[in-house]
DNA sequence: CGGTTATTTCAGGAATGTCTGAAATTTACG
DNA sequence: CGTAAATTTCAGACATTCCTGAAATAACCG
C-alpha cells in the first residue's frame, strides 16, 4: 500500500492518538492503515510500509484480533494471511467502547460492589466515606445501565434520537 | 487522614485505572484519596498517608487542578494549603469526559478537516481512502455534536431521560 | 520427507514515563 | 529585613512499556 501524504497524516495521527488510549503506536498505526487501505494487506507489507519489524507487526495483528477490529482474509494461490479492518466506522467506535467499558468500567463497579459488601462489618471507616463509595456505586450501575440500552437499541432508532438532539426532551418531558 | 483497609482498596484499584486513563498512578490515587475525605488534606498529609515524595505530591496535585478536578481552601491560623476534591461524581465525570474529549476527540477531528480540505488538491491518494476519511469526520462530528447537546441539557432532564431508557425511543418514533 | 515460505516467540535493548530527594524558590510572620 | 515553614523545580534513579532481530515453530509444496 503506497504511503500518500495525506494516508501518512492519519496514520500517524492515529498512532499518537493510540497511546493516549492505551494501546501502543504501532497497533493504532496498523489499525489506520488497515482502515484506510481498500484492499487487505498483507503483514510483511504493512511491515514495510510502516517501517516496523516484522515480528512487531505480528504481535499487534494479534492484539488487533482480539478486539475484534482486525480480522483474517486469504486468496487463492498464495498462502500467506491477509489482514482486513472492520470498515463501518460505528461498529469500530462501538467495539472500541464495549472493550474500554468492559476492562475499565466493569471492573471499577465490582470493586465498588466489594467495598459497598465489606462496609457492613467494617467499624472503622467512617460513614461519610460509606456513603460516598455507595452514592458511586450507584451513580456507576445506572450509567452502565444506561449505556447498555442505548447500545441495545437498533441503529436507525438511535441515529433518528441523536439527529433530534434537545428537541427528545422536549417531547418526552 | 485514616487509611482503613476499605479506603486503601478504593485508593488502590483507582491507581491502577488510572494508569490506564492515561495519568499516574500517584495522580490517580491521590485523586481517590481526596475525593473519599470528608475534609481536605494537606499535601504533606497526603504524602504520608499514600508513602510518596512530598514533591510528587506536589506536581500531581497541580495536575489535577489543571483538570478541575481539586481546588485550595485555607483554614485560618495555618498557613499550608488545603486540597479539596470536587465531591460530586456526575461533575467528576463530566469533567473527566470532557477533558478527554479536547485532548483525543477534538484534535482528531481537526485532523480530519485538514486531510479532507487537502484531498481537494490531492491526486495521489486513492478516491476511496478519501471518501473513508469523509465518512469518519462526517461520523465523529454528528457524534460530538450530539455530545455537547446532551452535555448541555440540565441535569433533572437528562437524568429523566437515561431513567426511561430504550422507552423514549418508542414515545418518539 | 526435505526444502521453502510464513508466522510466532522471546530475550534483551531502546524509549518513555514515573518517582525521589536535594536544592531553590516562594510565602508569611516576627 | 531575617528567618522559618511551605511549596516547587529538576536531575537523575527507577520502573515500565515498546520494539527489534534472531531463533523456533508452523504451514505448505513437490
């Protein structure tokens, strides 16, 4: 895949993004490219487009693989593995959100869910601090509550909800 | 202030979150401890009850000012400066959340609109990565948009709204 | 099988981020 | 002012993460 100035831009971009969300640069770099790029691409290509070893490029399809972004396509006539992202740009923010929510959000919750347990025979902390680990708890189910539902609603019913903006309240209230 | 095996737990498993949100641990775990305190705590308090360096204490505290996430009060007849925590968790997290949005979102989308107004002049960049790069700006401007309205709807309103769920979809549509 | 190509594993080096402690600076009081 | 307490700065130690290149493994073909 040839490297214009502008893919380069995004690639780039996107690698510097990446390590402000937790995955290394050359994942989010990969990740770009594989979105950008029309037709799939092979590892050592993204290799040597991208300028990283070979090796690097392995271990962040795999990671990519697991978030289910990147995904393994073959031709006929040649054996090598060819590297394909998901495209539809809702599906990649809605996979990426799930995967945060379930490895940064869930696990706060159960903590909060253990301490809120643990409170009930604990003498020493003092009760305001009870009471605000509680009031989280709670403030973070109904979030995820709600985050759930919305995931859970059709796309067409949501994009129709998020186009009428302030205008839902207005009708419901 | 009093680390009771609760407090420590909460203080704790924040540190490690936070590290995964992009500031460190100290930051993060001093913001668990403040947030937890009924009253405000001296930054030599804080180092103590947390075992870090004064001075670490110091640079983290000045970052999460710079968050609005903790202020300064005075207690007459003391000269040290007092750290408080914003106490309610929705300004916590809307303040949170639109922090990440001006540091990852907002310069991405910029991104976007430069790569999209250059690709007018661009001739070497395939016209299906240009139509990709539309899509995902066209994309993540009616995301952000629907944000800020929803950021700027009050509060009773939008808790209304998220308390209905899935069922404002059927009211509406 | 043996040979060839593709992929993965992994030890160690490079780069980055974090924390500490000493020294410098600021602030406030007598 | 001079002094002492409080705070900040910063160089370097420490820790973590990331990447590479060599070697091992796996997949395929004749």
């Amino acid at each position: 895949m040839k490297l214009t100035p502008t893919i380069q831009r995004c690639v780039l971009h996107w690698g510097e993004m990446g390590s402000r969300w937790g995955v290394s640069r050359s994942v989010a770099q990969i990740h770009a490219l594989l979105f950008l790029s029309p037709e799939p691409l092979t590892a050592d290509g993204i290799a040597e487009t991208l300028a990283i070893a070979r090796s690097n490029v392995s271990v962040s399809l795999k990671e990519l693989q697991t978030w289910d972004l990147v995904s393994i396509t073959h031709v006929i006539g040649d054996r090598r593995d060819y590297f394909l992202a998901r495209k539809d740009i809702w599906e990649v923010l809605t996979t990426i959100m799930d995967g945060r929510k379930r490895r940064e959000i869930d696990p706060t919750v159960q903590m909060l869910r253990d301490c809120a347990q643990e409170a009930k025979r604990d003498t020493e902390t003092p009760d305001q601090v009870k009471e605000r680990i509680a009031t989280m708890l709670e403030f973070l189910e109904e979030m995820t509550g709600w985050y759930d539902q919305i995931r859970s609603m059709p796309r067409p019913t949501l994009l129709k909800l998020m186009r009428m903006g302030t205008r839902v309240a207005k009708i419901v209230g």
